[in-house]
C-alpha cells in the first residue's frame, strides 16, 4: 500500500530526525560551510531543483538571535496587505510540522503537505548515493520541500527564517535574495555559534550576498563593527534600522505582537518590506515616500542610518495585524490567565520579564488577594539555565513548576512533537537539574533578603554590624503578600503539569484527570492554593518546544 497520508508524512519526516551519520558528518564539516552549502546544493538537485531556481522566490532572508520570526511575521503580514501571495518558511514548529511552511499566513493544508512530501523524499529516495549520506536530515528536508512548496505554487515572494546562524544555515544556499535582515543578537547555540557576540554577528553575517541591500536594527558597538566588515566583505550596502519612533510622528503605531522588544522588529519589517516592494517596482504606487535620506546617526556608528518614510496604511495596518503564535501571547480562560512567551536566551527572557510586569503584575489584584502565581519552564541544549532562572526570580512566582518538553508521557500518537534525538530520562535529568538551580537561587534572594530586612544589631568589641535574626520578623511571620521562597515541582510532562497547574478551573483544558500526579507534600498544599485562589496567573517560558505544547493542550484548534 502506498503510503501517502499525513501522519505517514511525519512519521516518515521524524525518521531523518536519527540520522547518526549525518550528525557526524555535520560535525567534520562545520569548519567549512562551503562544504555545507555544497552538501545542500546536492540534495537540491537530486529533488529536481538547482539553485538558480531559488532566485524566481524573490527571497526576503532574515537571521538573528531573537526576534527574527517576528520581524518575518511583521514583513510577511505587510507584504500579504499588498495583494501578494506571500511563502514564508520559519522554524520550530508549535503545534504541527506544516506550520514551518505557510502560504498567505496559513499553515499548508494537510493534503498539500502529504503531496510535496512525498514527491521530494521519493525523488531523494530515488537518487541515494551510498558513499555519502543518502538522504537530507530533518531541517533540510524540509527547507528543500518548502522551495518546492513555494515555486508550484508560484508564490509573488518567500520570507524565509534562517534556522541557527547564518553562514552555515542549509537556508543559505539562496543565491540571491531580494533583501537580507538581521535581529537582535545574542548569546544562543554557544557550541555551534561560537561563545562571543562577535563571533555570532560573524556567522549572521554570513547570509549577506553581493550587491543585496541589508538591514539590522541597533547592536552593540563591536558586534555591529563585525556586520559592517561582513557587508563590506560581501559587498553590499547595510543600514540600522531607525526607532519606530521617527516613523510615527504624532501617531503611535499599535502592533499585533506585545511588548517593547517587538518594536525593533517592526521597524526592520518595515524597511524590508519598503526594499522588497521598492526592488520589485512598487515605489510608484505613491504610498512609499522618504521624509529625509539615510545619514550617518549620531555618535559615529559604523553602520549608515536608513531612511525614514512615511508609512503606508498597508503598512501600518500589517504591523498591526500580525499574530506570531507563542510569543507574548496572553490566554484568558476562566480564573487562570495564561501569559506564553518562548524566551530561551538571556536578553529575550529580559523582554520577557518586562513584558509580564506590563501584561500581568499591572493587573488590578483580586479584592481578596487570593492571587497565585506559577512559572512552568524548560530550557534545553547549551543554554545556561542558572542566568535564565535567576532573570525570573523577580516576578515573584509562588510556584516554579519544571517540565520536560513533551505533552504526554507517551508521545504515541502525537507524531508531529516526537523528538527521537532526546530520551525521557535526559530531559528529565535536565528538569530536575533546574529544579535545583532554582531552589539554589532561592534560598540565596531569601538570604539576602532576610540580611538587608533584619534589624542591625552591633557585634562585639570591633563594632561591626550584622542582621540580628532573632529580631527579625521575616524568620518568624511569612510575607503575608507573597511568601519568599517559591515551592517547585518536576512533572514528566506538560499534560500533568498542566492539570495540576490548573486543578481542574480551567474551562478550555480537556483532558483526563490523572490521579495521584505528584506525591510530595508542596503539591498537595500548593493543590489547595490554586483550587481557592481567585486569579492564577501562569507564566509559561524558557523554550519554544515547551510553549509548542502548552498551546496544543490550551487550544485543541491547533491541532485541527
């Protein structure tokens, strides 16, 4: 029977997930991406495509270390506003695979799915060499079929995501894209990115082509200098993006995505939405007119000032309408308030942070104070999950609760989340590690805490001060308010921690109420806490997979 389902897609998809060769080979070639586009190149071909076919995309191509799929989804959103049929191929996935490739905005049907994946991996199948891996892992596979996707279904233009880097990117076999965007960088993917914020601008850098306009929003000084050296390199012109200020004049410009951090995406959607529309023809429409050209912005930056123009309504109406799952995203579901943000590095947990403190701790406290607030996180990979924790801490959580990435404990049946690169017994090993780390840090806020609230008493004959304990009200009366050291758990996986979360008051979670979730004393107190609480507020962060698959437990229409 031939096998041309969707679920027979994915599975089959998860397969190249294992590819243990592949990994190897990764690793002997990471000191040469040429080898590594030459690689991708092969596959390419051997799915009946060549590189040359690429430029009919009108690429738009956007890397960075956080915010890049947002910037992706402002642009993409802006560009649809124009009547055109938008591609735009991004990574991870939340819910369903298809999601990394969309057209006008939606996810590709499962049907078309299943059509393009099958035609690309019997082609692959079809062509196997022996001597060298024979066929694409699971990120290259899919950005080759999404060129597919794209070409026959003759897309106006693709906004493509790069995956992790740059220069390395399998997506980086784009030849010559009509616009190239950078994000703001950080400190992500230590081990294949290099451990410095030079070194990671380098290999951001290394999507610039020849003669491609560029354009990066404000970066620390050196970081900066190594994307100018990388343009000149190249060559091609690059710009810093101004302020969105300088576009709104009297007018502040809402956006579909939350918080302050957004806005240094919008304004790089904005000029390379302008760029694309300007290089394909469209700065006749009228609607696209420069206040004052480019100069060089104060204090002498490396990078020339792009110019700021007027907007148009397409324009400001896409930024508004743009919606970019998992990021900043608020659900209200009865008592329980669902704050999700798939921050997993140091400076996007700090837009995070800021973000809750505006979206949540604002918020009017119950007339009771019965308010309980929760943390579900998970941090994976290299990532240093003490620096994350510690940037949490003050939000005040009642309850840290950790997780590993997986929605059941079984994930049978749940094709689309399966990661066969990890085992349950790792990622719970990495739970319990931050678990720890949590605790750690804990008990040392409520050190401190308790060192500066003491009152001082003098100690001996030298004078010194030091916190008298036994005067201390902190040691004896609890912070009525919000209680200093915030009790955690370890669940095996989001389901359970959801239900206990939740305790059965969310309207919207269905799911099986499994008994005797977890035994020690913190969940059954902490149990009957949130049953009588008025407002739980939930934080849930630390990783994208994790955010993935809350919202496919909180919102069944994604999995549709």
């Amino acid at each position: 029977m031939k096998k041309d389902t969707y679920k027979d897609a994915i599975r089959t998809l998860n397969t190249l997930q294992t590819n243990a060769s592949y990994l190897e080979q990764v690793k002997r070639e990471r000191g040469d991406p040429q080898v590594q586009l030459e690689a991708m190149k092969g596959f390419l071909e051997r799915s009946g495509l060549k590189v040359e076919d690429l430029d009919q995309l009108n690429i738009i191509h956007v890397t960075g270390t956080k915010g890049k799929g947002s910037a992706c989804a402002f642009t993409e959103r802006i560009l649809r506003n124009y009547g055109l049929k938008t591609g735009f191929y991004s990574s991870p996935h939340l819910v369903q695979v298809r999601e990394r490739i969309r057209i006008n905005g939606q996810p590709i049907s499962k049907e078309l799915f299943s059509k393009y994946f099958w035609q690309v991996y019997n082609r692959l199948e079809e062509t196997k060499d022996p001597a060298y891996a024979s066929m694409p892992a699971y990120f290259r596979f899919l950005t080759i079929m999404a060129f597919h996707v794209f070409l026959q279904e003759k897309v106006d233009l693709a906004v493509v995501e790069v995956g992790i880097g740059g220069a390395y990117d399998c997506t980086n076999i784009v030849r010559k894209p009509v616009v190239c965007g950078v994000s703001s960088l950080g400190i992500d993917h230590t081990s294949i990115l290099g451990d410095t914020m030079e070194k990671i601008a380098w290999q951001k850098g290394g999507i610039f082509k020849p003669g491609v306009p560029a354009f990066t929003v404000p970066q620390p000084e050196r970081p900066l200098e190594v994307l100018r050296d990388r343009a000149r390199e190249s060559p091609c012109p690059l710009y810093l993006c101004p302020d969105l200020g300088a576009y709104e004049e009297d007018k502040v410009f809402p956006l579909g995505l939350a918080g302050d951090h957004q806005r240094s995406n919008a304004t790089l959607a904005l000029q390379l939405s302008r760029m694309w529309l300007e290089q394909q023809g469209y700065q006749g429409s009228g609607e696209l007119k420069d206040l004052w050209p480019g100069a060089e912005p104060p204090g002498k930056k490396p990078v020339p000032l792009a110019p700021v123009f007027r907007p148009s309504i397409a324009m400001v109406q896409g930024l508004q309408d743009a919606v970019w799952l998992g990021r900043t995203q608020v659900l209200q579901h009865g008592p329980v308030t669902w704050y999700i943000d798939g921050a997993h590095t140091t400076s996007s947990v700090q837009a995070c942070v800021r973000w809750f403190h505006q979206a949540a701790l604002n918020e009017e406290k119950p007339v009771d104070g019965s308010e309980v607030r929760v943390l579900l996180f998970n941090a994976t990979g290299d990532r240093d999950t003490a620096a994350l924790l510690k940037l949490l801490l003050p939000c005040q959580f009642d309850y840290a609760v950790f997780c590993p990435n997986f929605t059941e404990v079984s994930t049978v049946g749940n094709a689309d989340q399966q990661n066969f690169t990890v085992t349950l017994e790792n990622v719970l090993t990495r739970c319990l590690e931050n678990q720890k780390k949590w605790n750690q840090l804990m008990e040392e806020k409520v050190g401190q805490d308790l060192w500066l609230s003491a009152p001082l008493v003098v100690e001996g004959v030298g004078g010194r001060l030091k916190p008298d304990p036994l005067r201390s009200p902190l040691l004896l009366v609890p912070s009525v308010e919000r209680p200093l050291n915030a009790n955690s758990l370890v669940f095996p996986c989001i389901s359970h921690a959801l239900q206990w979360i939740t305790q059965g008051r969310d309207p919207l979670l269905q799911m099986p109420t499994t008994k005797g979730l977890h035994l020690h004393p913190v969940a059954s107190t902490g149990a009957v806490l949130l049953k009588e609480a008025t407002v739980i507020r939930v934080l849930v962060t630390g990783s994208l997979h994790l955010v993935g698959g809350v919202l496919k437990l909180l919102d069944q229409s994604l999995s549709q």
